[in-house]
C-alpha cells in the first residue's frame, strides 16, 4: 500500500509515525513544500513548542475547543495529552509540565520535538519529499494521483490531508489544502483568524503599554461568549495575553476593522457583583475622604489606570474622595466592571490558528476518513477545529494524525 500525506505540520508528522512504526510495508510519501520539516511545530511556544496540556481530566479538555469538542471524541480519548506526553518521552525528549499545565520539551527547544520524527523516518520507509508543493490531487478510480513540483504525477491508495490553515503563511500554511478538499468534493466552512491580540484606535489604551492585569473577563455586545477569565496585558497597539486569546476565539467570526470597529468590555473584577463593586469604592473614599480619587483607585488599580477611569467617567482626578457623588460612584463601579475598548483589527498571539476548514459532518470522526471521497482521511488544522491557546491545538493534531493513520492501517 502507498500512502501519500500532504503536509509535514504536526498532523502529518504523527501520521507518518504512526503508520511507518506500526506496518513497515507500507510505502509513505511525506510531501512538506517547506525545505524543513515541522516548521510551525518548532516555532510554535516562542521556540520552545508547547507539545501539549497537563491538564488530564477529558471534560476540562474538551472544553477548551471552541469548535469541534465532539468531533475530536475518538480522537482524544485514544491519544489523549497523558500518551502524548508518553509517546515523546518513550522517542528521546523528555518533557515537563509547567505551573500552567503548558508541556514544553525539557530542553525549551522545539527542533527536539521535530528531531524525534526525522529519527523515526531515517530508519524507516518514510519518503519525506522536502521543497515540494503540491499542485492538485486527481482520483482515478481506486488511485489518487499526486501532481507535485518538480516530480511526475504518482498514484498512491490513500492519502492523508495535513496541511494546516491559513493563519501563518511563512511557515508554508497557505490553506492550498482547502483548494484540494473542495477540489475531491469537500465543503469549506468560513475562515477567520483565531487566538489573536485586539487592536485599538482609543489613545489611552496607549497610556497603558506594560500595564498587566491577572484575572479579567471580556464580552461584546456583538455576540454571546460564555464567560470565561484570566490575565491580560495593554500594549502600544491594544490589548494581549491569554483571556484576549481566548476572547478572540470565541468571537473569531466578528469583524473588528477602523469602519466597522468592535467594542470589546473588560470586566476587571469578574468575581464581584456589582453592587459589592460599587460598596467597595464607596468605603474606600470614605476612609479617605480628603485623598484624591484618583490615589484612592490607585490603590484598587495600578495608579496609570486609575488615572485613566477617572478621565473615561469625566471625574477630575485631584477630587477629594469626601466629594464624590452618587452618580460618580456609580460611573466608577460601572466602569470597574465595563471598561471599553474599540477594537479595529486583530494583531499577533502565541499561537496562529485558523477558525473553520473542513467541514466537520462530512468526515467520520471515528476513522478522520471522508465520507465523499473514500481513501482520503483528514488531520490537524485543515479541520473546523480549534483550541485556546496552551498546547491543545497541537494536542488536537497529534491525536487526528495518529487516528488517521492507524485507521489506515485498518
């Protein structure tokens, strides 16, 4: 049997592992239009690849995918993170959990993550055909034939669809894999950018550059997010960080642009009911009522940001905390909770993922194999599928490639 994988991200990778340690016989085709492979996959973590979740508990996993959670059922539970992070382990990288639950090679070096794989293929009938881009894919009967650059057009048996999204072009992920699922009769759902920075025209968003906050909660009116809470952080552009990854997942299909801006809420204090809000500010300004507002919040808030509210509520912040009125602590309790940001644009995250692809009910979630075009199977990013930010998008694709090829082998 001859089986082609287009793409050598980390879906394709783990297929081609999988079926070349499983049944040496087969003949494998890794085609990667990159000169190396894994390219992504290395940069992935700041370099340092976040393989996986520490996170064990299979309810707590699947809640951090926004899109695809059922689909990817078969697949976790037969690789879920703990036999990830074994699999690794048994090939020569031993990794660690970090107090984020973030699993990283010991070393902080994504090309180890990579180097277990090329192992594997050196000693094995893996053909990996580096510097060349895939131009179409016919089928012909049982065959599918392969039209590659710079090579005459194979047949192969089967063949194996990993060739990620759209979100990081340099690395080579150029979403020509969604030109050939549609081209083998396959539907391609919308696409947007997903785990993304917000980028803001307020000027006083600017003020705040280096201002890091830990536990926060985001919303728009333009559509319901479930709530969802962590850190973030104001930049010279907008605003970054693990809770606007997550935001931005969940409103991945929301336009944010300068003429048709978004308006983003940062509730500071996600824990406190509002009322509690408002007492609370209250008894600090009467404890010290001959102190600025602005002081006072300073000790609520980091003193920039203080600075800040009391100019988004129109209070002069040199007012003595005695001279407050009723309308301003409302204002102030309200803005605590609600604090605005327009959002014109998306800007760079930790991880660079597309939202949408392959649309998920045309392919068997227990095999990843089409249910149009028989002998074409799926993994990783190519899918409607994908997760927050801290390894479960490469924990998503280890699992997809892995499942599609044992199920080849079937």
């Amino acid at each position: 049997m001859k089986v082609a994988i287009i793409g050598g991200g980390a879906a394709g990778l783990m297929a081609a592992a999988t079926i070349s340690e499983t049944d040496p016989s087969v003949e494998v085709f890794l085609i990667e239009r990159n000169p190396e492979l894994g390219k992504k996959v290395v940069i992935s973590g700041g370099g340092r690849c976040n393989v996986t979740t520490g996170i064990r508990d299979m309810r707590t996993l699947f809640s951090k995918y926004p899109r695809g959670s059922k689909f990817l059922s078969s697949a976790l539970y037969g690789f879920p993170p703990e036999r990830v992070y074994e699999w690794f382990e048994s090939h020569g990288v031993p990794l660690k959990i970090e107090d984020d639950a973030r699993v990283f090679p010991v070393s902080d070096d994504g090309r180890d993550i990579v180097n277990a794989f090329k192992k594997i293929f050196a000693s094995t009938s893996v053909s990996v055909m580096l510097g060349r881009t895939a131009k179409f894919i016919e089928k012909k009967g049982d065959e599918f034939f392969i039209h590659c650059t710079n090579h005459s057009p194979f047949p192969v048996d089967k063949v194996i669809l990993t060739t990620g999204g759209q979100a990081y072009r340099h690395t080579g992920s150029s979403g020509d894999g969604y030109g050939f699922s549609e081209s083998l009769g396959h539907t391609i759902t919308p696409l947007a950018a997903s785990l993304s920075s917000f980028l803001s025209r307020d000027a006083w968003v600017k003020e705040l550059a280096g201002v890091s906050w830990e536990y926060a909660s985001l919303r728009t009116d333009r559509c319901a997010t479930p709530e969802i809470a962590g850190a973030f952080l104001f930049t010279h552009h907008g605003i970054t960080g693990p809770v606007v990854f997550a935001f931005s997942a969940l409103a991945a299909f929301e336009v944010a642009t300068p003429t048709k801006p978004m308006k983003i809420f940062i509730n500071l204090f996600p824990d406190t009911a509002p009322e509690k809000m408002d007492d609370t500010i209250r008894t600090a300004c009467k404890l010290h009522p001959k102190r600025s507002v602005e002081n006072i919040l300073g000790a609520i808030v980091p003193k920039s940001l203080a600075k800040q509210l009391c100019a988004l509520t129109e209070i002069n912040g040199e007012t003595h905390g005695g001279e407050i009125n009723n309308k301003q602590f409302a204002a102030l309790a309200h803005i605590f909770q609600n604090l605005p940001i327009t959002a014109i644009g998306r800007g760079a995250g930790d991880e660079f993922v597309t939202a949408g692809g392959v649309e998920l009910s045309e392919v068997d979630p227990s095999t990843m194999q089409s249910k149009i075009t028989p002998g074409l199977f799926f993994g990783g990013e190519i899918l409607n599928i994908d997760g927050f930010t801290g390894g479960f998008n490469l924990q998503a694709s280890w699992a997809t490639g892995r499942l599609a090829g044992l199920s080849i082998l079937k």
